[in-house]
C-alpha cells in the first residue's frame, strides 16, 4: 500500500475533504458525461406515444376507444404533415363482397396504376414502397420467373411481350393471415384482408408466406412530402404508416367503402381494370366471371384469390 | 493503488469515455450513414385520369375548340361529296383532310370515309342499315360492327369507368369509345410508361430478371 501525502492524510472516522471533493467531481462530471452521450436520445421525436402503446387490438376497441385513438392519429398527422385528414373507420357493408378482374389482353403496361396507387395511399415516396408491381411476361408463358418489372422503353405495349400487373389478391384463403404471430393481419367479411398499423410487430412472417409478393415492409420512417399527403383516409386504409410495419394494398378501402372505385381503377387508360360487389350478379365482375375466360395467378397454391385476370377473346 | 484511487481512476475513464462519446454524437448525425438515392418525384401525367384523347361530347362539354367540327364551315350544304380513289382503291384524302391517319381495320381495308360519314348531311354519321347518328352517339355506330364489344361495354366490362361502384351512393362515369379510341385509326396509342420500382441500393443486382420474380 504506498504512502498518502500527508496533505491528503484520511480523516480518522471518515474521508477528507479533498478526496470527498475529487470523488465527488469525477462522479458529477460521470454523469455529465452519461447525460451528454444520451443526448440523440432527445431527437426522437417519432417515438411511440404512451397513448398508442396502451392502445387495444382494432377488434377489442369500443366505439370510444376507437374515437380516441382516431382522433390521436389525426393529431399526429396535424403535427406531422400540417393538415387535418378526413380519417375514419369505414366498416364493411352488408352482403358486399369485393372482386377485382384484369384484363390482360388490355393492358398495356404503362404503370399509372402504381403511381395513382402510391398517390391515394400515402406510401412513402422515398423510399419507394408500391403495392402493384406490372411484370413484362414474355407472349406464350404464365411462368412469372420469366417476367420482369424493372422495363423502361420508350414507348409501351412492345411487340412480343403481354403485362401482368400483381398486388394483393385478397386471398379467401391467406397464408399471410394465417402466420401472423399477433393477429395484427385479418380478413374482413367483405374480402379485404387487412393491417392493424398500431398491432403489427413487423415480423415479416406475413411478406414471406405471401405467394404473390404482395406484401411491403417500412425498413425506415415514411418519406412522404407534405404536399402529396391524401388526406382522405381510413384507420385500416392509407393512414401512415410507422417504420417497421408491414402494408400492402387494402383495394382502397378508404374509397371502396364509400362506394367508389379503387384509384388503379380510376387512373386505368385502357379500362382493363374492373371491380364491383361479387354479390351482385349485375356487377361488372359478376358478368365478366360469367362470360369471360378467366385465369387465376398461381391457382395451385390453394389462396382461392379474389383477383381475377381475364382475356377479351 | 487504493482502493479509492482505482475507482477514481474508473470513474475518470469512464466519464472520458462518456465526455468522447458525447463529443462524437455531437458532431454526427444519428443514422446518417444510410442515406438511399432521392428518388425525383413522379410527373403528374402519370396520376391524372384524364382519357387518352377527347370526345366531340367531350370537347363540347369542356368548352374546348370544335371549330374542327364544323363541315360547314368549308363544305357547301346538301351538295352530295363524291370519294376519289387510286388504282388500289384506296380513298385520296383531300389536301384539308391530310391530317388524318387511316387505318381503321386489318390492312387499311375500311377507309372508305362514307362508310360511317353521311356523304350529304355531312356532320351526321350513318349506320350499315342506313340510320342517321349525331356525332355524339358514335358509340351505337361502332357498335353497328363492333357487336360484343359494344355489348361488352354496355355491361361496363369494355372501356373505362369512374365514379361509383355502388349505385346507391353516386353515379358511373364512363366514357365513350373515341374517347379512347381514334375512330380514323382505332388501335390504343402507344404510351410512355411510367418510372419503373427504384432499388434501395443502385447498382445492386435487380430484384426480377429472367430468374427471379414475385
């Protein structure tokens, strides 16, 4: 044990002023120290709020509660984006079941169905998230290994070459559904299978038992200029998304449950997308499954689809 | 050593190691490391749903030019036009009509003007069975050969529609059929399509190609 200075000689009952006060200096500026080194930790603002952490399953929520947590997530969009959306929980409607039908033999490729999808569901431009992606197929083949989505011709149909565009099929049997941990992915009586944003875990489970590719995963906080935000939104529908939860496409239930089209629908040049109430034996889809040929993308893996391609001739 | 001065000597160390750590966060940006390609946003042609051409109803409507439309503004009333051909018997268009593209069926076999054009009333169209249509009901006169289309299209399954699925709740936009369609030369245009899915990472090999897909 070497010597003290006589100077710094240990109080008989106790420590010395001295060490008392380097102690203590060393400790406080410790904690300076600590305090400053978490100091990112004050940036994140995007952090989850205690309100949406306590928040129940959409399934367990009372009329109230669904009303408080509405209102939070308008508040938080007000905040975020400087604007206060029209959200809502649109319910399904009584003896409605959708259907989608496309028509391959129209379809030219142009890819405005994807950007008029991305425009209505505020998924995050950079970067990118899109729920329809258009394959070029070579004429002759179903086999989707040999299609591409990344063409960029100058001028679109080409020769020798048919597009089929993918999104979610609304599957009456789904995979994705069936291998979510945390039922934060559900099929809803009119056919849409949907997300709770709030419940998912962001397992990606869902975005690998999708035969269809249909799923996307938010791998960092949305890039949606403020200008381009729609403010038309449901809970269940084109509200934000956080980073590091699954969406995909929910057949714009923000305006199919308000009796609309779906925006890929709307934007369509050539009119080969179609969709309607499949319960409805007058409805576009009920007329084009009566008196069309129909294909069915991957019919042996057992999803049942509700989309449908079909052929004019 | 003591006791005491190790634990101030760790209790210095740490607090420099802390004060660098602080330092070092003060200077970077947390997750600046990763910044993706800025994507440029899309051009707003590729959102907007408005058809592909215009309707003479369309245009009417819209309060566009259809000065275009007025035969009489050149063309003499009741006088009967007579068509020139060549030796294959091919229409000549007029020098004033030169604008237009004929190819309406396989192998420009139906350019012959008054098979839809009434060649007297000349801002009248007529059908195979020699009814008279006002340009803007085009659609029953295509419909005259273009049967299960038309018929297709009456079903709402042909062409684009807008507005409501749901009839309770609001209206069916839909379109007639040289909005889309040039009656001159009816195959759907060639477009320009869209931008392509950007990867996360360019440079990266492509998600699809002729091995992989969804």
């Amino acid at each position: 044990m070497p010597p003290s200075s006589p100077q710094t000689a240990p109080h008989p009952d106790g420590v010395s002023r001295r060490d008392f006060l380097r102690k203590s200096a060393v400790l406080a500026s410790g904690l300076a120290a600590i305090a400053a080194s978490l100091a990112p930790l004050r940036e994140l603002t995007d952090a989850t709020s205690v309100e949406e952490f306590l928040q129940k399953h959409y399934k367990e929520m009372s009329p109230a509660e669904m009303e408080a947590a509405l209102e939070r997530i308008r508040r938080e969009v007000q905040k975020q984006y400087g604007l206060r959306p029209h959200l809502a929980d649109l319910k399904p409607m009584d003896g409605v079941e959708f259907v989608y039908a496309l028509n391959l033999t129209r379809c030219v490729g142009c890819r405005k169905c994807v950007h008029a999808c991305v425009a209505e569901n505020n998924q995050s431009r950079s970067p990118e998230i899109q729920y329809i992606r258009v394959l070029k197929m070579p004429n002759g083949t179903f086999d989707v290994e040999k299609g591409r989505h990344d063409y960029a011709p100058e001028s679109v149909p080409e020769k020798g070459f048919y597009y089929m565009p993918v999104q979610c099929h609304q599957c009456k049997n789904p995979p994705c559904v069936r291998v979510c941990p945390v039922k934060a992915t559900w099929q809803e009586p009119d056919g849409i299978t949907v997300i709770d944003y709030d419940w998912c875990i962001g397992c990606r489970y869902c975005e690998a038992a999708c035969p269809y590719w249909a799923r996307r995963f938010n791998f960092t906080e949305p890039g949606i200029p403020k200008d381009k935000i729609n403010p038309d939104m449901s809970y269940l529908g084109n509200r934000p998304r956080h980073k590091g939860v699954m969406e995909k496409c929910h057949f714009c239930i923000q305006r199919t449950r308000a009796g609309r089209y779906p925006a890929c629908l709307e934007v369509c040049p050539t009119g080969s997308r179609k969709f309607g109430n499949i319960l409805d034996p007058n409805s576009e889809v009920s007329v084009i499954l009566k008196t069309k040929r129909v294909f069915v993308l991957k019919e042996e893996v057992g999803t049942l689809p509700r989309f449908f391609y079909y052929f004019d001739v | 050593m003591t006791n005491d001065s190790k634990s101030n000597w760790t209790l210095a160390a740490l607090a420099a190691g802390f004060l660098g750590l602080a330092g070092a966060f003060a200077f970077t940006k947390p997750g600046a490391g990763f910044a993706p390609a800025p994507i440029p946003p899309v051009d707003p042609q590729f959102t907007n749903t408005a058809t592909v051409r215009m309707s003479a109803a369309e245009l009417a409507r819209t309060g566009g030019d259809v000065s275009g439309l007025d035969c009489l503004a050149c063309h003499d009333k009741g006088k009967t036009l007579v068509l020139k051909v060549d030796a294959a018997n091919h229409a000549i268009l007029p020098k004033e009509h030169e604008d237009l593209v004929m190819r309406h069926g396989r192998n420009d076999r139906n350019d012959n003007c008054f098979n839809c054009h009434d060649p007297v009333q000349l801002d009248l169209l007529v059908t195979r069975d020699g009814r008279k249509l006002k340009l803007t009901d085009s659609t029953l006169l295509c419909g005259n050969c273009h049967g299960p289309t038309l018929r297709d299209w009456e079903a709402g399954i042909h062409g684009r529609t807008s507005g409501h699925w749901d009839r309770a709740r609001g209206p069916i936009e839909r379109q007639d059929c040289v909005s889309c369609h040039n009656p001159h030369s009816p195959a759907f245009p060639e477009i320009k399509p869209a931008p392509g899915p950007h990867p996360l990472h360019p440079g990266a090999p492509a998600l699809s190609g002729e091995s992989k897909g969804p």
